[in-house]
C-alpha cells in the first residue's frame, strides 16, 4: 500500500517508514521538522538503500494534505504528527490543543473526502492516568488525563470513535504506546531530543555521554521493589512493526472498523533496574542521585498486550538489554557528529 505517513521523520516514524519498506509497503512523509532533524531521512535511505520521498509541510494546512494525498494516490495513513512534551503541554496548553487535534481533525476530513479508508493512530498510554489496577488492558477505564498533551491522546480517541460510530466507510486502529526506547541496531536512525530530554533512556545516554553531569531519579519511595518508578519500555523497532502489523490487519476488515491496541512489552521495570542495566550491559558507571518526586509522574505502569497478539499477531521480539545497547551505539555516534 502506499501510506502516508506524518511526522514520518520523527523518532517513532522514521523507524516505522523502514519497517513499512521492509514489508513491501510505499511510505510517503509528510513532516514540517518542527520537532524532528532531517539528518532522518539520509539514516533511513542509508538503511533501506533509497530515498524515500518527503513532503516538507504542515498537517494543519488542510489543503496541502489533500493536494499529497491526491497527488499520490495515498491508500492509508499513519498519524504521528503531534506535539510530545508533557511539561510544554502544561504551559502551552492552546497550542497543544489547536495541532494535536487539529491534524487529526484534518487527516479525517481528507481521508472522507478522497476515499481513503486506513488510518492507523498514534495514541498513549496516557489515556490509562495512574491506573487502578495493573497491567492495564484495553478494557481498563481511562482515567482524566494529568496533562493537556495527554488529554489530546484522550480527545482523538475519542474522535475517531465518535467517526466511526457515525456510520463512516473508514478503518481505524488506535495504538496505545508505552515507553518507546533504543535506535535502530545501524544506528543510523535514533532518537534526537530538542533540548534537556524528558524521557530517561536519553536522560541516560547523555550523562553518559557527559552532555549532561548528572542524571536525578525521581523519588525512591514508590510503592515499588526499589521505591522507584515503573515503566514498560519497548524497543522502538518492535513498536515500528506493530504499525505495520496494524495496517495489514485494517486492510483484512470492513468498512467502519475501529479498535485500541496496548504496543508494549507487558512487563515492568523500574528506572532503577534500566540505570543497572544500561552500565551492565555497555559496561560503565553512570552518576546518578536520588531526588525528590517529580509532579505528575505516576507511580506504575505496564500493559498486557495479549490483545495485540492474538488478534494483530504482533510480538515483542527485543529484550531490554538489546535496547539499551542500541541506545547507547545511537549516542556514541551522535557524538562522532
């Protein structure tokens, strides 16, 4: 199929344009590298051995979307276009609310007007809030979100619902991601945080890389085996393939279709077991302190995905150490840079 995929040069997409390649699919991105480099898009033709077509423009120009999608004859979409800091979402939370559902509101209207029936969606496991119980299945009530980025997540679920209970002919896929980490084993593709990272795994790498002093844990006294927080991280080539996984399963279904997916590994770890790990298996020392707890941070985290397996026939394939590892190969040639 030829896809569409926006924000197709970001860390999530990237890596997902070479499994579609991998698969026999035609990705095509559209990304306006707001929050993306297009250092991207040379490690992707580096690895599948060709250029991939970008579009450098704005999901939130209506007409623009529409003229790419005609143009070329564009059979599904998969919709990572989206503002991703928690803490700026706080702060900014107009401008969150006007791209994150703006895009997705446009990517609908463009998909009814052309005919376009795949839409695979890139949602959180946000949407579960500190959970009551844990893991967390697809049927586990959403809790009201702690941020207005994760209230996006909330509110375009329940747009595409909302589209397809109204009777329309369109086949959607919402994937629920938990804590996408690693690079692509070339380390041609990686991650490539703007600024301070908000996400430990390149927190990590960083420090030590020595790009930052130190790295804070915050808080030790948790509720968990190590009173620190617990997260469910998955290597973010085994999330690229769900993508996939999501798409060829769209194109089995009837029109007006829609299901939620958990993407993780379903299984926890605490950050002080991924801090052990990483100077296990690259063998170093990392300089860390215990701080207080972070607001907004919840406790404990993880999903079952036997949904994602028995009806996707998706399956996690990389362990922990091989993410940390590939994330660690990503920054060590960051730094060459």
């Amino acid at each position: 199929m030829k896809i569409l995929v926006t924000g197709g040069a970001g860390f999530i997409g990237s890596h997902t344009v070479v499994e579609l390649i991998n698969a026999g699919h035609e990705p095509i991105i559209i990304d306006n590298f707001n929050n993306s480099d297009k250092s991207a898009l040379k490690g992707i033709k580096k690895i599948v051995k060709k250029s991939i077509k970008c579009y450098e423009k704005d999901c939130n120009d209506i007409k623009v979307l529409e003229q790419i999608c005609k143009k070329e004859n564009i059979e599904g979409i998969i919709h990572f276009a989206a503002y991703k800091a928690v803490g700026e979402s706080v702060e900014k939370p107009i401008k969150y609310y006007e791209n994150n559902l703006g895009s997705t509101l446009n990517v609908l209207k463009v998909m009814l007007k052309l005919g376009i029936k795949n839409l695979v969606f890139s949602s959180s496991c946000t949407v579960y809030g500190q959970p009551d119980q844990i893991p967390v299945t697809e049927a586990t009530p959403r809790q009201p979100a702690t941020s207005p980025y994760g209230n996006t997540k909330t509110m375009c679920e329940d747009i595409l619902r909302d589209t397809i209970t109204a009777g329309n002919p369109l086949k959607i896929i919402a994937l629920r991601y938990f804590n996408p980490i690693g690079a692509h084993p070339s380390a041609h593709i990686g991650e490539l945080p703007n600024g301070v990272p908000s996400n430990l795994v390149p927190f990590i790498t960083q420090t030590a890389a020595g790009i930052r002093p130190k790295l804070t844990v915050f808080g030790s006294d948790y509720n968990t085996p190590d009173g620190t927080n617990i997260r469910d991280f998955i290597h973010v080539v085994d999330l690229a393939k769900a993508h996939v996984s999501a798409l060829e399963l769209l194109d089995k279904q009837a029109e007006n279709y829609y299901d939620v997916f958990n993407v993780g590994t379903g299984t926890g770890n605490t950050v002080l077991e991924i801090i052990k790990t990483f100077e296990k298996v690259n063998k170093l020392k990392l300089n860390y302190e215990i701080g207080p707890r972070r607001a907004g941070d919840v406790e404990k985290i993880y999903g079952s995905v036997e949904k994602a397996e028995k009806v996707m026939g998706w399956k996690v394939e990389k362990k922990l150490a091989e993410s940390l590892k590939d994330a660690w190969r990503w920054e060590k040639k960051l730094m060459k840079k």
